[in-house]
C-alpha cells in the first residue's frame, strides 16, 4: 500500500500557488470543479476523449485543464501520475472513481496525493469492515444473512462496491434469492465474481435519508467532533424505478422492480430529528479516529430509513462526495445555516484545501 509519508513527501515539494483540483469526468466533477472555480483554486479534469464535449459545456465548473486517457483506469499509470504530481494535484475521489479504478488499486498502486484518508476505502469497500465500523460506533444497522440458507423473512440483495442500486432487488426465501441472482448473471446485469460477494440484509421498512456530512480537523465552524467540526451540508433521497412501481397497479411489470439510482431529490428533516443525525454523524467520526487514524476526514453520506418506531437504520457509508450532493451546487437549507454564502459539498472541499494550505496543515486532509 502506498504510505502517508511517500504522499507528504510529494506534497511537501508542491507549488503551493499552483495547488490544483483534480478528479476523473464523471458522478460528482462538474461540482468539484464549480467549487475550485469559486474558491479560485486551479482545476483538472481526467476526462476520456468522448466526454470532453460534455464537460465544456458549462463553462462555470470547466477545468482550467484537461487530461485525456483512453480509460479511467489510466491514471494508474506511472506517465499519467508523474503528470498529475507535476500539475500539484490532489485528487478528489468519488463513487465513479473508486468504480472504474479499483480500491484496491488505488490503495496499492495510486502515488498521487488524494483529498481526506485514503485508509477510508479499506473500510467502506468490504462490507464486513464496514459493518463491523458501523456497529461499533452504536449505530442501528440492519440484520445480516451469512448465507441464504439462513433467510427468514423479506431480504435485501447488494452487490458490494458503488454499483448506484444496479443489480440489488429483494426476496423472501432462499429459492427466490438463487432464482433472481441467477437471471440477473444470465442477463449480464451482475458480474459471476460480482455474484460470489452479495450481502444479504433484513428488508427495512420506512422512509429514505441521505445526508451529507462534512468532517474537518482543522475547522470549528460545526458540532464539535473530535478534534475538529461535523457539518451537516445538504441531504437527499434517491430516484430509483422501484419508486415508480405504483404506476403500473395492479399488474406491476418486472422492469419497475429496479433499485438502480437514477436520479436523486431534495429533502429536508423533520427538525426535531436533527439532533439524532447529528449524533449519529459524530459518533460515525469518532469511532473512525479510533479505526484508521487520524479518521475520515472529508465528505461523506450515511444511508439510512427512518421508522417512528425504530428510529433511524444506517446501511451503508459511502466515506466520500456522494452525487446527491450536486443538487446543491448554490448551496442547501442546511449550510446556509453555516455559511453566509453558497456552500456546495464540492466548494467546502476547495475551501478546506485552502485553509490547509494557509495554516501549514495540508498534511492532515491530504493522504
């Protein structure tokens, strides 16, 4: 794996005036880039040759820079990141680029310095470790299958990874569960490896939340957390075609029963549940101080169903910008609260670069 004082070392030779925003075309860039633009920082985009068109038509989140490979996955390439470490990149992940580069080739191979903790991808990319950080940390998680012999009720499927929904469905006994994962391998909708490493989750009923969290260990500006400040930026809900199901009543066709996120809503939380999320934020932070020092540092979302009854479930973390967040490119309700100014996830990452930068601390948000 590539250690946290080969990445200080690079930055460390850096040109500070010549910081640059980084990150590949694709799920959450055109923020990023907004952000960097507004913060004035210098951006690059690591584009492939049929979506530059795509990303130069709007000229507010253009990078000021473009880097052209043939596939994502050339940025491992030792040509590719001596460039990005002469432009004095830090590039900022999100869920395409974990995707389409591998987290375990990022861990391994991608000697390029990265905003936030890249030791967060050993644990929100295997599901147990994920599980295991959840728990810990107090929170209520749903319950787990260790085989589909063992299913008793309605269940959820995942495939593991930032697939956005694709794959996932539902089933209520063993039999359905091999019967729907098979068909979707026939269909070529999963992967045969993809199909040896499902998590197999209790169905939990109730509605949809994703908020959008922010730790800093430099800033004061939220709830304090840890040595640092938890911000809750923005939330939302995610458009899936399973929503939709309702529509066609009584006689539901099979393509509605689709989880893929297709799209995402605004929402906002009832006010007296604030002070739950919030808690369940800050204790997710805490316990990763204690996991893989010195903790997440970044964006970062919890997917969670509330039921009056049960409270909020958390069943997954996605421990980086997650897209729901580009609904908010001017800002949300809720950072508004924070900041007299629009506040987009993509700009508070820009902007805690800058005060890295300023206070001699780049060291503690990049790795």
């Amino acid at each position: 794996m590539i250690s946290r004082e080969t990445i200080s070392e690079i930055v460390a030779g850096y040109d500070p005036s010549k910081l640059t925003v980084a990150t590949i075309a694709s799920h959450s860039a055109l923020q990023i880039f907004h952000g960097a633009r507004q913060e004035g920082l210098r951006s690059l985009n690591i584009c492939t040759r049929e979506r530059r068109a795509t990303y130069e038509a709007f000229p507010l989140s253009k990078a000021d820079k473009f880097m052209i490979v043939d596939e994502f996955k050339d940025i491992l390439s030792a040509q590719v990141q001596a460039k990005l470490i002469e432009e004095n990149a830090v590039v900022v992940p999100h869920g395409s680029f974990v995707e389409y580069v591998g987290a375990q080739e990022i861990l391994d191979r991608f000697a390029v310095p990265m905003f936030g903790n890249r030791d967060s991808l050993k644990w929100e990319t295997d599901r147990r470790k994920q599980r295991l950080w959840l728990e810990t940390a107090g929170l209520r998680v749903p319950k787990e299958y260790e085989s589909p012999s063992g299913i008793s009720g309605k269940v959820f499927v995942k495939l593991s990874g930032a697939k956005g929904g694709r794959g996932f469905f539902v089933a209520d006994s063993e039999e359905e569960f091999h019967r729907k994962l098979s068909e979707r391998v026939r269909r070529g909708i999963v992967q045969v490896n993809d199909a040896c490493n499902v998590t197999i989750q209790e169905f939990v009923a109730g509605v949809r939340y994703y908020p959008h969290f922010f730790f800093s260990p430099i800033a004061k500006s939220g709830l304090a957390t840890g040595a640092g400040s938890l911000e809750l930026l923005s939330m939302d809900r995610r458009i899936e075609p399973i929503d939709e199901s309702y529509r066609g009543l009584p006689d539901v066709p099979e393509e509605f029963f689709d989880f893929t996120v297709t799209g995402n809503q605004p929402v906002i939380l009832r006010e007296s549940l604030l002070t739950e999320i919030l808690g369940i934020g800050a204790r997710t932070v805490e316990k990763s101080l204690e996991l893989f020092p010195p903790g997440m540092t970044g964006p970062f979302s919890l997917e969670t169903i509330y039921s009056p009854t049960r409270g909020f479930t958390i069943f997954e973390i996605s421990a980086r910008i997650v897209a729901g967040t580009n609904l908010y490119p001017m800002g949300s309700p809720y950072s508004a609260y924070l900041y007299g100014e629009p506040m987009s996830t993509g700009r508070r990452i820009a902007r805690e670069l800058k005060h890295g930068l300023e206070e001699g601390k780049l060291d503690k948000i990049v790795f």
